[in-house]
C-alpha cells in the first residue's frame, strides 16, 4: 500500500504526461471517484486541497474483474482485425455506400454522448437531452442565455452542445474512427428553424493543435416534418479558438486524427430550443466530386 501511495503521489494526473499512461491505465478501476483532468474553475476560486489518490478505492478483486473485462476486449479487437476492416470482410468495406455511427433508441445509446453549455463559465443557457417520442430519437433541448457573466473576464457568452463521448479499446487505448471510405456526413433531425454547428474534434500530434476543430453550418427548417441532412466533408473549415485559420486544408478522415462529433448551437437568440436526431451515419456519395471547398496556400512557394 506505501509504494502505491508514493507511486500515486508522485505522478501528475493533473497534467498529460506520456509516462504515466501505463500506470493511469493499470489503476483505472481503483480510481473511480477520482478527477484525472483539469476541470475549469472560475476566476478567484480557490483549487481543490484534497488529492486525488486520497479518492481512491483500492480493491484486489476490482482490479482482477477489470483485468478479464480488458482481456476479453482485446479478444474481440483481434478477432475483428484479422476478420477485416471494422470487423468487416474485405469486400464489404469496399463496396460499402452508407454506415450508420449513431441511432438513439435507449438510454445506452444516450450515454455515448456529453452535454454541456455556458454554465461551465458562469452563464446562465441550460440544456439538457433525453429519448424522444416511443424512443426513436434523440431529443436536445434547453434554454439560450447570452447574458455575460460578471467575473470581469469573461466577454461572450451563450452557448449550448452536445459531444459523443471519445472511443475507448482494450486496455483504456483511444479508438479513431476511420471514415476514408466515405465523403458526406449524413443526419436525420428535425429541429425547430434554428442552426447549429456541426463539429469534428481531432487528436492532434502537436500540443499547439489541440484546440483545432473543423466545422460547418447545419440548418433546420423546423415544422413537424423530418429532415434528412447530407454535409460533404469538403465543406468543413478549420478554427481554433473560435477563430477561422487562413491555411486552410481537408478533413483527415483515416484513424490518424479523428476523435469525436459534436452539435452546438450559439446563434445568440435568447430563449429556448430543441433538436431531435434519429440517427448519424456516412455516405459515400458517387456524384460529389469536390475534393476542398476553400482555397488552400502553397508553403512552398518557389521565388
């Protein structure tokens, strides 16, 4: 128990240092109620005193039982590698057209993905999300606030999203989704005449990208009608920090880089809104030709 206590003590799962993942990993299970992320805190708020191993729950027979979870996960990931790509006979992946991601039709289902809105820095926008009408779909729904908070910080604010929860395999390894085979992201919704953003979070190799975010626009027309949704991936643009970049280039759709979608709405209308999505999927759309919407600089240009 002291060596695990000195070992806890001297790692830093405050911050995103590569050689504790093994030990982060390996102690996933005793670490339950424990933070392993920097959450935000409000200016002049004072940090938490008490450490986060202080948290933890040290069980033997956890630790065997989430070996064997682990153990029969990367059973599984072998068996559909050496099946083909995303447990697919070869021929299939090759030849397929569409690919349903997400279908709303439990709580399950629900749970792949996170809400969140402006309260994280003091606002006031409320939202939340639940299964609609007999469980076919998806239901988000809330409260706009554009009210700014009074830290003396803080200068926008009105904002509301919702995020799927990132991969995980065997193990606690981050899981990319591989979409090259595909060119359009395709959605089923019916909203109420309000736009969103439609996001695509990546894992950047550097620590300066890790605030890049590829988006575009997505608009409901509202009515009691449903609306089938197809957005090309040439269409989307890079930012970070809210800001678009000038050296602009394509979404990276192999298992390299991509993380997780998101939807936010921050059109900074007061008042509420709502989104129903029946199911996310892919496309492979055979008349689309564009390859990048934007226009793209050359680096390397010769003088």
């Amino acid at each position: 128990m002291a060596l695990a206590v000195t070992l806890l003590n001297g790692a830093s799962f405050h911050g995103g240092c590569c050689r504790h993942k093994v030990l982060l990993s390996s102690l996933g299970p005793l670490l339950s109620n424990s933070k392993l992320y920097s959450s935000y805190r409000r200016p002049g708020a004072e940090p938490e005193k008490k450490l986060s191993w202080q948290n933890a729950d040290f069980s033997f027979k956890k630790s065997i039982e989430h070996l064997k979870t682990q153990l029969s996960l990367l059973k599984k990931e072998t068996q559909d590698y050496l099946k083909g790509p995303g447990g697919n006979p070869f021929s299939q992946h090759l030849l397929e057209q569409t690919r349903v991601l997400w279908q709303f039709r439990s709580q399950e289902d629900l749970n792949k993905w996170v809400i969140s809105s402006d309260v994280e820095i003091g606002g006031k926008s409320k939202v939340y999300i639940k299964l609609g009408r007999n469980n076919q779909a998806a239901l988000l729904y809330g409260t706009l606030n554009t009210e700014v908070p009074r830290d003396g910080e803080t200068k926008y604010s009105g904002y509301c999203s919702m995020r799927s929860r990132p991969e995980v395999g065997s193990f606690n390894r981050k899981k990319y989704y591989d979409w090259s085979n595909f060119n359009s992201l395709y959605l089923r919704v019916r909203g109420d005449g309000r736009p969103w953003m439609v996001n695509i979070y990546t894992d950047p190799y550097f620590s300066h990208q890790k605030d890049d975010l590829y988006s575009y626009f997505m608009f409901t027309r509202g009515g009691p009608y449903w609306e089938e949704i197809t957005i090309p991936f040439s269409k989307f643009f890079l930012s970070s920090r809210g800001r678009v970049q000038d050296n602009q280039h394509p979404v990276w759709l192999d298992k390299a880089s991509f993380l997780t979608l998101g939807f936010t709405i921050g059109d900074k209308v007061d008042g509420p809104f709502q989104l129903e999505i029946d199911f996310i999927g892919l496309l492979n759309d055979r008349a689309h030709k564009e390859k990048f919407a934007y226009e793209a600089y050359d680096k390397n240009t010769p003088v």
